[in-house]
C-alpha cells in the first residue's frame, strides 16, 4: 500500500485550517471536535490498523 504525503506547504494549510476549527469549537467542545474529527478520518482511511500507529505516533514526545 502505498502512502500519499502532504507537502509542507498542505501541512501547513491544514495546521492552520485545524487551528481555526479548535477556536471556531470553542475550549468547552475542543475536546469532542478533535475526536469527532478523529473517527471522520479513521473511518476515511479505512484501515484500523494503520489508525492505531497513527495513534501511538502521534502519542509520542507529548
């Protein structure tokens, strides 16, 4: 399976893009959009699996 990547520049099209959503969600619902968004691209990519080391990547160096 090959993998697509996004440019710098589309990483940082979406950081901004997510960063405008967490402040449009407000600090009460930030927690619930983030998962919301989460499960909406878990089920996008289709592959529980490769979810979970996304998972354990991005828990890494908190």
């Amino acid at each position: 399976m090959t993998h697509k990547a996004l440019t710098i520049d589309g990483l940082e099209t979406v950081y901004d893009a997510l960063a405008t959503a967490i402040d449009q969600a407000g600090a009460d619902k930030a927690q619930l959009f983030l998962v919301k968004l989460a499960l909406l691209n878990a089920n996008a990519l289709a592959d529980e699996t490769l979810f979970q080391q996304q998972i354990t990547a991005a828990l890494q160096d908190l």
